[in-house]
C-alpha cells in the first residue's frame, strides 16, 4: 500500500505501470486492477478556469490517506493500494488524483476504489483555489459522490 | 510551550493568519481556543476543527502541546 | 466509444495513455477516467493454471459489447468509453480486457464503468478453457460482481 | 439457404461439431431447431440460444437464412 503527495505533474498511467511492474508478488494473483484518474478540467460552474492551486494540511493529509486505505484493506480483501495526490499549482488537464486498487476478483476492486475516493474526497485535507476569469476563488464543495 | 492554532485556504485568506499560539487553560475546548483568539469574529458556519491532526469536535478539549487547526470543508481529489 | 477485439497480448496502460492523446476533444473536459483492467491469474477453484484461451463468436460479440457500451451512453452523461478484450492464447498475468470511461464527474464515470464490466461479464459471448495442472477444462461461470 | 447452426465452447466439443446446416420448416422455433439436429440429445440446461446474433428464447421462431447459435453461459471478461 502506497500514499503519495506530488508537487510536480505526473503521468497517471506511467506511474502506475511502473508500480505494478515494481510490486514483484503481484504477478500472476492479481485478476482485477479498478482505477481512477481525476484530472484537472478548464472550466467549473460554467466558468474557463485558466489553473487551480491545491492546498494542503501537511501531516493530515498523508496521515488521513493512510488511515482510509487502511480501512479499505480492512473491509475488502486487497492485494495492493496505490494513492498519488499532487499538491501546488496545476493546469488544466493536469492529473489531480490516482487511486488503483488490485484484488483477486472485480468486486473487490471496484468497492474498494470507489470507497477510497469517496473517502478522500470527503476527509482527506486539501483544498482548490480557481484561477478562473473573473479572479481566483476557493471551491467551496466538492461534488457529491 | 502552549497551543499551535492553524489555520488553511479561504479561512486563512480571510483572517489574514496561517498560525497562532496561545496557553491553554484548564478544562479548555477546541471552541473556547477560537473564542480566545478570536473574540469578536464567530466561527464561519461548515469550519471544520482537527486536534493534532485527527477530526474533532469543538467541545473535544486541549492541552499545552495540542495543536488546533480550523479549516473549511476539503475539496481535494 | 471505442470497441476493439484483439488476438495478440496488449498492454492496458500504454494503450489507454496513446488513446486518451489521440482523442483531442477530450481535453481539458474531462474530470473523471474510471478504468478496470482484468487480467489471467496463474492460480482458478485452487488450482495452478498454465495458459488460457479465449474464444468468441465473430461478430455477436463485436456487436454485443457495441450495445453494452451505447447502453451506458445512454445511461449516464459520458465523454468517451474504451474496451478492449483479448481472444485467442492467453498466459498468466496477460492482460484480459480494459473498460475505461472519461466522463465530467466521477459517479458517472464510476457507475459506467462498473455496469460496462458486468454487462459483458453476463452478456458478452467469451468462453474461457484454462489449461491447469489436471488437463484442459471450460470454465463454467463467472464470478458474481 | 437454409438455417445456419453455430455451436461454441464446451457445447461445441460436446457434440463434436461447430456448425449445422438445416431446412426451415413452417413455424420451426429454436428449441425445434436442436430437436430436429439432435433427436437422441436433449439440450444441456443452462444453455443460451441466439438469432442472428442476439439472444433468443427456445421459442422464438426461425425461417431460412437465420443463423441460429447454441452456447454454454459465457465467461468472458
């Protein structure tokens, strides 16, 4: 189970095909790999959004990380968890997030994955500022689940 | 050595501090640390409270050492 | 939306990375890429397994998976869907398909993603024959979702 | 033309052959498609049947040019 938080932009899919490739005792056990990518898009509620910096509460952040995919192992069988979070200044089509879980079988995965993002969603601390047209501006909720 | 207060994102911007330290007195909550240090500004509605780095409620009480931060919802991911 | 049928081993990753850039429309809009990747596992019911195949049936196959995904357009607002399933040869910890979805937000993304998954686990004519330690054998059903 | 019968998978090494060929009699359906190619073998439950390429009931009825196909559950994926 891995947590990261990245200043710099990452390629999701490179990212995670280098850790698979890493995890030697995945090979050959693992079925199902769910996975999700949120990225950064160019507008919100209706606005072009130009970039967006993600704030963070260092300490909490990656201590609330762990805790949620520690309780995603708990309540699913798990083979392995990777969680990449960038912080700093972003860009439109910048990758935002990267949540893989890999398990024997789908169901698994599938919950789990969609259970980590609702989690950090709601409980990991960061927080996006907009640089939209008309200014910056906090996002003041994320989207519901 | 006392409390370390934090504070992040559109709280911060609008109370023009990231931190602050105050001495924690007896039987103190993590309300009354807001109350101290800010008497005449009620805490923004939806703020949520964290004490050393775990979500807690604003009657959970603190000691010298504790550190407080109050944020507003996240919108990480 | 984007059905493919292929015989050779393919890398998941490494074709969702080439996809998601040739699909110029897609960026900067999209917020959510929910993907599942199934892959052959070395071991099946406790048994080692050496190799699998995978046969089809031509054509009721390409237009069944062409369905399952025109289903899902039509069930939650997406931007672009990508499947694709291996026939023929396979050995353990080849890659068995990729489902991916990229969408505005993540529930959509999420739920077509998972309905994409099961719809073509229940509907899609795949049958699989493992090779195991014991001789070769069809693999009688799927595991539930 | 005829009907064109597709067996697959485990039902194809079952009955040792992967297609048939039969003339459509008037108001033939699915199921008498099978009973008219395998008198002495009943259908192996659990058996899916398709028309032209989309799922069909042992009921549905067949002409000529059809393609009919008899396949065990799938397990792709």
């Amino acid at each position: 189970m891995t947590i990261e938080l990245r200043r710099a932009s990452f390629e999701p899919l490179v990212e995670l095909g280098r850790y698979q490739v890493s995890q030697g005792e995945l090979q050959g056990r693992y079925g199902a790999t769910a996975i999700f990518v949120g990225t950064m898009r160019d507008f919100n509620d209706g606005e072009p959004v130009r970039g967006m910096t993600l704030e963070h509460y260092p300490g909490m952040t990656e201590r609330h990380l762990q805790q949620i995919v520690e309780t995603a192992t708990q309540k699913w069988s798990l083979l392995d968890a990777l969680v990449i979070h960038r912080v700093g200044e972003l860009r439109p089509n910048d990758p935002i997030v990267l949540v893989a879980v890999w398990s024997t079988h789908r169901a698994a995965a599938f919950a789990a994955c969609r259970f980590i993002m609702e989690e950090l969603k709601s409980k990991a601390p960061f927080w996006k500022r907009e640089d939209a047209a008309t200014g910056t501006r906090w996002v003041e909720h994320n989207t519901p689940g | 050595m006392g409390i370390q207060v934090k504070y992040f994102a559109s709280l911060r911007d609008r109370l023009g501090r990231a931190e602050d330290r105050l001495a924690a007195t007896e039987g103190m909550t993590v309300a009354a640390v807001w109350a101290a240090l800010w008497p005449k500004t009620p805490l923004p509605p939806n703020t949520l409270t964290a004490v050393n780095m775990e979500y807690a409620s604003l009657e959970q009480s603190v000691r010298d050492g504790d550190e407080v931060a109050f944020f507003p919802p996240v919108t990480g991911g």
